[in-house]
C-alpha cells in the first residue's frame, strides 16, 4: 500500500512524517510521469490493471474508477492546471496568515475559462492555518464586479464551496467555471467582489485537506478574506459577508463560531448564509446510513471515501480509518494515486461488500464522534453573527431533520438563526429557489438592519404545488 501521500502535520515537525510524504511523492511522481502527457491535469490520466490490482482493485472497480473518473473531467472541462501556481511559494517560510504568496490575473486566451464576461477574475495564493494552528498555503479565486453599484466601493463576500473532492488535483480554481452550479456566479453577478478559497490541500499539497471540517474550512475562509484585502488595498466596503453550499454551508456555520470574525482584523463580518449545510457529520452519517437501508438507491455510501479521506487528515499516521472494512482500507490509497475528484472517489468501493462501509464503526466507533466533537459546529457554541440557513426537505445528501436539529442546538445556545425549508427541494435545486431570499438577506446586513427575532424557522410556500 502507498502511504498517505499528504499528511495533517507540518513535514519540518517529524521526521516520520517527512520520510513517508517523500516516498509517497516519489510513487506518485513515477505513476504520473509514466502515464502524463505534457500539461495534462493530475486527475485526467489513464491507468492500466496492473497500477490498481495490488489494491483489491479488479475489473468492475476498474469499470466504476473510469466511470467515475468521467464525470470528475466534467467538472474541470480540460482547463489547463497551473502547476506553478499551485507550487507552494518560495517566500511561504517568512509569511504569517492572510499574508498573499501570490496574485496573478486569469489568462484566458484560449477562452476556456467560463465566467461572466465583465468580471474581472484572479487567482491567488495565500496563508491560513492548519490543524496545529501551524500556517498553510491555500490558493482561491477573487472576482471583481464591472463597477460598484453600493456606493464607491463593492461589498466583499467569501464563498465556500461544496463537495470536489479532497486530492490536491480537485481546486476550484482549475476548474472552467471555479466549480459554479448556480453559486458563486449568482451573488458576481449581482454586484459583490467575492473571493473564493480553495480550502487548504485542494491546489497545493503541503497538506492533506480537512474534508467536511467547520472548523478548519471555516479559517481558510477567513484568511482568504484578510488576504483579499491585502491584495487590493482599499477597495472593497469594510463590511463582509460569507455564503457556502453543502461542505461550504458547514464551513460558513464555522466561521460564524470563530471568534476571529468578532474582531476587527478582516473588517466588519455582518453574517453568513449556509445552504443545505453539513456541520455535524456524525449526526449526518447516522442519517444517510438510515436513508440508505430504507432506499436501496440511497448515494450515502458514496461518500465512505470521502469521510475516510476527512478522518485520516486529522489523526496521526499510524492509526487506521474505523469506518471502513479492511478491503477498503487497502483501496483507499487509489484516490491518492489516481489524484480523484468527487466522482472518481465515490466509485472507489461500490463493488464490495456494503460498500466499503463498517456500519458498526459508524455507529459505535469514537472516531467518528470524536471528529464531529472537534471540528464540527452548531453543538451549543456560541456564534458571534447572524446566520442564514437554507435547506430542502427532500435533499437526499443533507437530511433537513439533522439541519434542523443543529438549528435548534444554535439557538438553544442564543445565537441569532433563521432557518427556512423549502419543501420537495434537493440539494442544488434550493440553491437557486432561495436565492431571492438570501440576496435580500445579504442586503439587509450591509446595510445595517438587523433580525427582528432572535431566532425564527419557516417553511417556505411553492407558487406551485402537487
């Protein structure tokens, strides 16, 4: 089995660590130049059965690998990665967090690049903090309106973004449309300047990436605001806000707990909104596992990769993923190896047995718990904004009952939260159902208005029903 190829701790900290990250590059290095043409993506290249056999890998997981490897090159549309962009900066040793490592303006030349055509794009490299409160580099997009249209200066808003994939070959920002699905588009458009991070460890390899992690997805997203201001000094409005979708939605909840927004440091946060978010992913787990025995259709086991990827990124080298079966534990490795995306990963245990899930783990193991425990949000902390929930009722990857169970722990708490379901939605179809919602939302924070309730659930009526 190859190690795990980029691990949670900092190399120059243990030596252990830097042994197994130097083999585990060197495997991967091999893999790509053997199989690489020049300029191809990471997480576009062909393989045969005798680079994933000694993996547990045989033809129907090669078959569903392939499958899923398809839909992943969707996403990115064969725009090219910037591999000295992503390359941690020569000057990252002397930075501290939310100093900018490097700020370079999209080339779209061969007109790849998909974004509204009066937005001004950049992309941008930049210091946050890691699991240790170590600094990391992270990288994000930056989009700038053709003018502003609330006074002088456009308003600032940070986005989180959903689910791509936890390789350092999955960034948004190599992606032809910085991976929108009627998200990030929908507030440029609208007139706001919005910086959108990468998270640490998508783009750059100096990290693993803390999949579905509030707390450490949620510090990436405020660096990448100090960040935003320090590469264009003086032009945006000293007032912020943040919006996430799915894994983003879970990071914004984050945010909106980490006392760094109460401060002055990135200007005046003023709230957040999180769509269909995830931030307890134990409870969300113990939903999907429910949902998957009822529904033989069910997409919750997809995601046992993934969770597998978000636990081994934050314990130490040398302890085993609990929520897996030991099949697939010894496949796991493959997401590494092959650099795959969303769907590559979610295909990697479909052929065995439960999926690759240890349901017994799952329900009993203290990883699991634990992880949620420290790195999840809405468990009775305090928030320090307003928060914007959003959610369908029939989306089929956050259940609504376990968001409006985090609800209710949030104000139980005294934070401010507004939570609105909408009825018969799934998970992308609410993004663009509530967008009259929360653009007036946003709207009212900026301009100072504040809830006139502390908390308030509704259900949202459809123009149309049956």
């Amino acid at each position: 089995m190859l190690p795990a190829p980029f691990e949670a701790h900092t190399v120059e900290d243990n030596p252990t660590i830097s042994m197994q990250l130097t083999r585990s590059l060197l495997a991967l290095c091999l893999f790509l130049f053997s199989h690489c043409t020049e300029g191809a993506r990471p997480n576009d290249q062909n393989f045969t059965a005798a680079d994933v056999k000694p993996y547990g890998c045989g033809e129907e997981c090669q078959e569903n690998i392939r499958q899923g490897m398809k839909k992943d090159r969707q996403i990115f549309q064969g725009y090219p990665f910037d591999h000295d962009f992503y390359h941690t900066a020569a000057n990252f040793s002397n930075a501290n967090p939310g100093d900018v490592l490097k700020l370079e303006a999209f080339n779209d030349s061969s007109a790849q690049l998909s974004v509204p055509l009066d937005l001004t794009t950049y992309k941008m490299q930049y210091v946050s903090i890691g699991l240790h409160e170590e600094k990391v580099p992270a990288t994000a997009f930056i989009t700038l309106p053709y003018k502003a249209d609330y006074g002088t200066k456009p308003r600032l808003l940070a986005f989180a973004h959903g689910t791509i994939g936890t390789m350092p070959s999955c960034p948004p920002t190599s992606s032809y449309n910085f991976y929108n699905y009627y998200t990030w588009q929908t507030l440029a458009v609208a007139g706001y300047a919005v910086v959108g991070t990468d998270y640490a460890g998508l783009g750059n390899n100096h990290t693993m990436h803390k999949y579905i992690n509030p707390v450490l997805n949620g510090e990436d997203v405020y660096w990448s605001v100090i960040a935003a201001r320090r590469a264009f000094p003086n032009t945006f409005t000293e007032q912020w806000a943040s919006y996430g979708h799915s894994q983003g939605g879970g990071a914004i909840w984050g945010l909106s707990e980490n006392p760094r927004v109460a401060s002055n440091e990135s200007g005046e946060y003023v709230g957040g909104v999180a769509v269909a978010p995830a931030p307890r992913v134990y409870d969300l787990l113990m939903a999907m596992l429910k949902a998957g025995e009822e529904d033989r259709s069910s997409t919750a086991p997809k995601y046992a990769p993934l969770i597998a990827e978000a636990i081994k990124s934050v314990i130490p080298p040398s302890a085993k993923v609990e929520t897996i079966t030991e099949a697939a534990r010894e496949r796991l490795p493959l997401a590494s190896l092959l650099q795959l995306c969303i769907y590559g990963s979610q295909s990697l245990f479909l052929d065995l047995p439960n999926k690759g899930v240890n349901k017994s783990a799952y329900m009993h193991s203290n990883q699991l718990q634990s992880f949620q425990q420290e790195f999840g949000a809405a468990l009775g902390k305090r928030g320090y904004k307003e928060l914007l929930v959003l959610q369908g009722t029939d989306d089929q990857t956050v259940n609504y009952n376990v968001t409006e169970e985090a609800y209710h722990t949030a104000c139980a708490a005294g934070n401010n939260v507004r939570l609105s379901l909408y009825p018969g939605l799934g998970h992308r179809p609410v993004l663009t159902a509530s967008a009259p919602e929360f653009l007036g939302w946003l709207d009212e924070r900026f301009r100072g208005v504040s809830a006139s309730q502390q908390c308030v659930l509704r259900r949202v009526h459809p123009l149309v029903t049956g």
